[in-house]
C-alpha cells in the first residue's frame, strides 16, 4: 500500500483516484475548486466532473497542495497542459526527491512546445532530477470508473520507476505496459486530441465511414512523421498510446476533442462550444503547438494544420476536407 498524491479532480484525476483506492493504496486528491473537494469528501462523489459515480470513503480530498503533496510516495498530475508549469511551480518546494512522479497529462504547452515531462523536468530539476514517468493510453475516465479493462503505458528513460508504477498501479480494472519511449507516448497521447477533432467534424457534417477510417489511417501516419523525428520510435504509435488512443478519440462518444469537432461541423462556433463546457479539450490547444512543432522540424501534418484553420475560423470544415481531398497525389 502507498501514499498517492493525484493532482487535478477532474474527470481523469477522480477516476484514477477511485482506481487506485480499490486497490488500497492512500489516496489524497488535489482539487483546485473548493466546491470539488467539498462534493468528495461530504458526498463521496464528484458531482461537477464525474456525476453519479461512488467514490471511496477512504479517498481525502483538499484543496491545499502541501497536504495534498505530505508524504506522497506517488505523484500523479492530470491536468491541463497549459498550467501543468505553473502548477508544478507552485508545488516545488514541497516535492520529494525520493517521489515518483506521473505525468497523466496529455498535451503540449503552448509557448516552448514542450511535452509536459520536458516541462516537469525543467521546473523540478531546480532542486533534483525526478524519478518522472508519463501515462498514457485508450482511456475514458467514465468507463474506468465504471470498471471497464483499460490498457495503458507507462513510460520512462528510468526504467525502474516505469516498473514501479506497473507493478503499483495494475489491477483487474487497469493493465500498464511499460516503455523507455516517453516522446512517442507523449506525441501520440496529445496529438491523437487534434485528430479526434478532425474526426468530430465528419461526423459533424454527417459523413460516412470512409472518411472516418481514412482520417484515422492519415492521422495516425502525420503523428508518427512528427513523434519519429523528435526522436520516437515508430512502433510506439502502432500500440496503445499512439493507434490505441487515436481510435479511441476519434470513434468514441465520450471523447470531448471528438465533440469540439462535431459542434464545429454543425456550424457552432468555438467560443460558444467551448463556453459550454465543463473540462478542457485539449485538441484545441495542441493544434497549435503541434503545427509549430512540425514547422520546427519540417515535417507535413496536413490534417493537424486544417484543423487549426478552422479552428481559428479561417476556413469551413467542409472547405478544409475539399483542399485535403484536393492535395497533391502521392505515394502513401
């Protein structure tokens, strides 16, 4: 049994939290609105972002980070990219070195197009180099809660912390496999969320499934071209947190980067799809970023720049799947 600090209660952060108590370990939840932490620990439930789940009576909620951070063996983070930086500064002088730290975040910031490790590394490596991992895979928090067998990756350049939290945070419910290939796990975790926006869009527009599988097929060979010349392997984005993930995002109804698509290719516009909305998509953020990235590296993400075209409302969904289908033929 061990002490597991998750920061971030949103819907991710909870459903881990309520995984990881089943199977005994401590578990104090980080909330940054009071009225999350009030709902967990007096109702036994997150009402805000996991509604009509049962959460243990055995899991401490607060909103304070050096509570939260006390004697935390485990350091898991499932938050939003773009304050994964300033969270992590706010956390530093109570961080342990002897922690294992888990980044379940999946996206890039935006200004430095780091990958939240590199981001982790670089706030925490003022006091100690950190044991760092990062997790990802196909995962809907819903249906982890619920109990449905998820598979994931845990990956780390330290291979004895990756299998410390395989062997930690495994059960019936969730399956880790391990990896020494954080960049690809990492681009394939957040690039995947631009590319299930794409897909909200077909299915937006009421396209059939040919489009569908021909965007998962393109998507996926865009995300390896980028991941593989920052330094992945391309076999991580044939698994679970690169096709695994992809497919996911990109078919399910839960995916909330699927349902960003889906309300722009209806004709909502983003500033309201995204006043209506609960939790971050992270799509929308990463498109950016990751077409700054493939820019830096003069690597071609046809899709990913479309997205962020529409998204800054410079072209209609379906003028974009036009220049996309109109494109120079090629091999593939």
């Amino acid at each position: 049994m061990a002490t597991v600090a998750i920061i971030g209660a949103g819907s991710w952060g909870t459903a881990l939290s309520l995984v990881l108590s089943n199977i005994g370990h401590r578990i104090c939840l980080w909330a940054y609105e009071k009225e999350v932490a009030e709902s967990i620990r007096t109702r036994h439930e997150n009402t805000l972002f996991l509604p009509g789940i049962k959460l243990p009576e055995e899991i401490a909620a607060t909103t304070k980070l050096p509570d939260a951070l006390r004697e935390a063996e485990f350091v898991l983070t499932a938050i939003p990219s773009h304050i994964c930086r300033s969270l992590y500064e706010q956390m530093l002088p109570y961080l342990q070195q002897d922690s294992i730290f888990v980044s379940a975040t999946k996206g890039l910031e935006g200004e430095s197009l780091m990958r939240m490790s590199e981001v982790i590394r670089s706030v925490a490596g003022r006091r100690f180099a950190p044991h760092l991992t990062v997790l990802s895979g196909p995962s809907f928090a819903r249906e982890v809660a619920l109990g449905d067998p998820t598979a994931a990756v845990v990956a780390s350049e330290d291979a004895a912390a990756a299998r410390r939290v395989q062997k930690e945070f495994s059960s019936k419910i969730l399956r880790l496999y391990t990896s020494n290939d954080e960049v690809g796990v990492e681009l394939g975790g957040a690039i995947k969320n631009v590319i299930a926006i794409a897909a909200g869009v077909i299915d937006g527009l009421g396209l059939g499934h040919n489009p569908k599988a021909a965007l998962i097929t393109r998507g996926l060979a865009e995300i390896t071209r980028l991941a593989c010349a920052c330094g992945a392997r391309g076999e991580t984005l044939a698994g679970l947190a690169g096709m695994g993930d992809l497919v996911l995002t990109c078919t399910g109804h839960l995916s909330g980067n699927r349902s960003v698509g889906f309300e722009l290719g209806k004709g909502r516009k983003l500033s309201e799809i995204m006043q209506s909305m609960h939790e971050v998509a992270e799509g929308i953020k990463t498109a950016g970023a990751a077409e700054a990235l493939a820019n830096l590296h003069n690597i071609e993400m046809p899709i990913t720049r479309q997205v962020q075209r529409i998204l800054q409302d410079q072209i209609s969904p379906r003028e974009a799947i036009t220049e996309l289908m109109e494109r120079t033929l090629k091999n593939e």
